[in-house]
C-alpha cells in the first residue's frame, strides 16, 4: 500500500502528501552533543565513516533525537575514492586532503573501476541496518559526489578557494580532465546502483563546487557528466528519486533540469518563487532555507520555513537548508527547524 510508504519517498515520488518531508543536509555531524562526543572517543573520520557500527550509530543519532523525515547515509563524498586507487584523510579544520592529486594520464589510466561491495562493503552493511530500524517511519538517503566536486577534490588535492588547479587542467589539458571525470561517472553510478540496492529509497548527487563554473564550463565539465551518472542509474533503478544539489546554482538552475533529475535541491541564493517559476512544472525542489537562519531566533526559523513552504506549492516539495547545517549552530534551533516544519500546514494551512 503506498499509503505506508515513508512520506519523503512519496513525496519525491510526486504523490500529494499532506505535508512536505524535512530532513537536513549534515543532520548527522558537529552541531550535536552525540556527535562531539563519539567524536572525541573516535577522533578518525574514515573510522567514524567506515566502521558501520559507528557509521550506523551516527546516521541514527538526529532520528533518534529528531525524529527527521529522512535519514541519510553517515558517510562523505569521498568515501569511494580508496576504492578507485586513491587515498585520502579528513583533517580536523582542515578538512579533506588527498596524499597524491592527481596530475597525469598515467595517474588517472590506473585508477580502478569502483567496485563497492569489494572495497566499501561497510555501506551496504549500513543502509540495510537503517531500512531495517526506521521502517516507514522515515526515508533512507543515500548520496554521492558529483564527477566534477570529486575531480575537485583530487586534482587540488584539498578544499580550495579558486579552483585553479583544476582550472588549469581544464583548460590546458582538456581531455585529461574528461578521462578523470568519466571515469568518476561510471564508478559514480555503480556506487549509486550499490547504495540502492542495499536499502538507499531516494539518492542525492552533490556537485558542491560545480557553482564556481561559468555556464559555458558547466556544461563542458559538469552537466555532461551528472547526466551520464543519472542516465546509468536510471537505466537499472528508474523507480528511485534522484536529487541534484549544487552551491550557488543560481546561474545554472535551467540546466540542472536538464540532467534527467526528479528534484532540484536550491540554495538561498535564489527566492523559492523565482526558482520554481525557472523549472519546469514536474520538477521537484528542495532546501533553500539559508543555514543561518538557524543561528536566529525560533520565530525567525518557523517565518522563512512558512514563506519557504508557500512558495513551493503546487510542485513536489521537501523541506531542507540550502546546504549543511553550520558547526556551531544550538542544537535547539535544530530542533525548531524539525519541528516547525512538521507543523507547517498547521499554520499556512492547505488550502490557496
Ligand atoms: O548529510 C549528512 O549528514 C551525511 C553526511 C555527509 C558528510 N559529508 C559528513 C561529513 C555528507 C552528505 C557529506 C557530503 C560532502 N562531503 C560534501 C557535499 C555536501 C556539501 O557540503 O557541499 C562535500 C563537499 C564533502 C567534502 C567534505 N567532507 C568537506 C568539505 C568536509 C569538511 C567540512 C568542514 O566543515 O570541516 C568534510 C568532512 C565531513 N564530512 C564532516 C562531516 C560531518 C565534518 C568533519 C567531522 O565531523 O569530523
């Protein structure tokens, strides 16, 4: 009966529901107590993000306090790099860092295709654990990084300002930089295939930094291979909602729908209305309210959530920040924001 199936799933399914699903990009992560606190007896992120115990207990930890829509994956886009060859580490305020980036054609000739029940049968372990313990009650996300934010990640070998490292191969050495990113597609969808197989129900590809290309350079560099990633994935699991979330998408809204994604995760760059008015009807969208909003006052919270909710009707709608929850945030602000988007219609209401 699809009645009992998890809201999120129905809803990014397309099914009118009788209120949008919330649930928060980095639910799992610094801004709570739990969290900081498992983190101080296991100060290794790949441990954290590897063993599925913790791995496991992570995810659960803003259900079990929460009681969120969806709960996803703990895990980073990173994750399947070893698999391919390379290796990398989660340096404390630092963040990622990649031993040896990536600089030449026998580099990339050597990286293995992806082969996750081999090299990362922890996630699988992890998704059938989460289907199991939430049931119905809320949905199981998994997620990737896009080709293009994973290049970026191992041809600077680090976070980066600028890009320019990955700029400069981009436009010096063009057809290095697309055997990278094809070969992060394919091993990319085979990931996606894996996760939802193991008990993932909705899948987000993020392209982080795919908002630093110009339009023209987005569709050299990053449209063409999100698509091929949803394209691969569609082909075997069409039935699985694809979300797409990009930081400072503004610029590329239009062609992000173009990818073969179900749902457009937005930014707060953009006003909800304007956004929707830009996709095409069938589109779903997601997120948009600015993560520091959550430093604001409960009221202010419940405000742009209402605005935000009044917004996107009439179109499939999942309720979440425009990107990660800041380390630092109260958790009680958290919270307000769970809570208050649960009882959204009890204040808009639903009709209008
Ligand atoms: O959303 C979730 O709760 C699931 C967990 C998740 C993490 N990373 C855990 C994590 C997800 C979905 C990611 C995705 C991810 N990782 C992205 C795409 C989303 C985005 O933020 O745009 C990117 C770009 C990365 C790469 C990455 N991993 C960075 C840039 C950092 C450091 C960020 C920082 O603020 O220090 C990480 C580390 C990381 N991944 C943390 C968490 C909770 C923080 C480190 C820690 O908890 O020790």
């Amino acid at each position: 009966m699809s009645d009992s199936l998890p809201l999120l799933l129905r809803a990014a399914r397309g099914e009118s529901v009788e209120r949008p699903p919330v649930w928060m990009m980095r639910q799992a992560g610094r801004y709570m107590k739990v969290y900081r606190d498992l983190r101080d007896r296991h100060p290794s992120f790949r441990e954290r993000s590897e063993n599925p115990d913790l791995s496991y207990d992570i995810s659960m930890q803003p259900f079990e306090a929460f009681q969120p829509d969806g709960v996803i994956l703990f895990s980073d886009i990173l994750t399947p790099l070893p698999g391919m060859g390379i290796d990398f580490d989660i340096v404390e305020s630092k963040g990622p860092l990649i031993q040896d980036p990536i600089k030449s054609l026998a580099q990339v000739e050597a990286l293995r295709p992806l082969q996750p029940e081999e090299s990362m049968p922890f996630v699988g372990e992890v998704l059938s654990r989460l289907r199991e313990s939430v049931g119905n009650k809320a949905a199981v996300l998994g997620f990737v990084g896009a080709p293009w934010t994973l290049g970026a990640y191992v041809v600077e070998g680090k976070s980066s300002k600028n890009y320019a490292v990955i700029k400069a191969m981009a436009f010096q050495q063009p057809e290095l930089l697309h055997r990278l990113l094809d070969h992060f597609a394919e091993s990319i969808a085979t990931y996606l295939r894996y996760q939802i197989d193991s008990g993932a129900q909705v899948v987000q590809m993020f392209d982080s930094w795919a908002g630093q290309l110009s339009p023209l350079d987005y569709d050299t560099f990053a449209a063409p291979y999100q698509k091929k990633v949803v394209d691969l994935v569609k082909a075997t699991h069409p039935d699985t909602p694809m979300i797409l979330y990009i930081s400072g998408s503004a610029g590329v809204l239009e062609r992000m729908s173009q990818t073969g994604v179900d749902i457009i995760s937005l930014d707060w760059t953009v006003d909800m209305a304007e956004g929707c008015a830009r996709l095409p009807k069938h589109m779903g969208v997601q997120g948009n309210v600015d993560p520091g909003l959550l430093f604001g006052t409960p009221e202010a919270i419940r405000d742009r959530i209402d605005d935000t909710v009044r917004k996107a009707r009439g179109r499939r709608h999942i309720l979440n920040l425009g990107h990660g929850i800041l380390p630092g945030t109260p958790e009680e602000n958290g919270r307000a924001f769970f809570e208050a988007g649960k009882t959204v219609m009890d204040r808009i209401g639903t009709a209008g």
